[in-house]
C-alpha cells in the first residue's frame, strides 16, 4: 500500500493557506502523482537529487510527507511540517531541537488540513524569515 499517497482537496486546502501566506509552492516528488491544484510550480519528476537539494536549501518552508525530501529539509535546517503515517514514529525520526514538526495521522489513516494549518502557523510563529 502507498501510504504516502494522498492527494486532493486536504492538501489543496492547506496549499491555499500557504499561499495567503505569502509563500510560493513548489510541489516535487520522484513519482509520477497528481498534480495538486493551486501550486505555483511544478517540479513532478523534473529534478535530479542535486537540484532537489538546491531547491530545498533555497527554501523557507517544507510541508509534506515523511521521506527523503524530509529527511534533507531536516539536515538543511529549513522549518517544516512532515506528515506521519501510524507505522513510524516522529520521536526517532524527528527528535527534539529538529526544525520539522510532526503530525500524525489517525487510526484511519487520514489527516485533518486544519491540524497541518495549526502546526505550520506554530513554525511560523517561530522563525523569521
């Protein structure tokens, strides 16, 4: 099962808060997965490890899913949120004093947007830009 594979209005909701943030949205992935409505550019499938370690060292935000692009926004120090599934533990892979902040998702495996919203206004609150 692709439990990273959730796309559709829950992710088109909280790219549309970011954006009235005043953030630009890239959207990246290895895969070939939907493109999610609103973002500003589309990077699906279009960049090689170096260019995806340029675009995120340049970055101001991560949002997404638990993963490599996680993983190196993590070790790159830029602030972000990381959506967990109910397999693996944010404690190990996103200890205390890291710049990513974990949600979890439910026993159903879904996520609320609002609880991502919450949790990168929370970052937010915390780091100038």
């Amino acid at each position: 099962a692709n439990y990273r594979g959730y796309w559709g209005e829950e992710w088109e909701t909280i790219v549309k808060f970011v954006k009235q943030s005043n953030f630009k949205v890239v959207q990246v992935s290895s895969k070939n997965i939907p493109k999610i409505h609103g973002i500003d550019l589309n990077m699906i499938q279009s960049t090689n490890i170096r260019q995806l370690l340029s675009l995120i060292s340049c970055s101001q935000l991560y949002i997404g899913m638990d993963g490599g692009v996680m993983h190196a926004a993590q070790a790159l120090r830029i602030p972000g949120v990381a959506v967990f599934n109910k397999l693996h533990r944010a404690e190990f892979l996103c200890p205390v004093g890291t710049t990513i902040k974990a949600v979890h998702r439910g026993i159903d495996d879904n996520f609320e947007p609002e609880e991502i919203i919450n949790t990168i206004q929370n970052v937010l609150r915390q780091r100038i830009f």
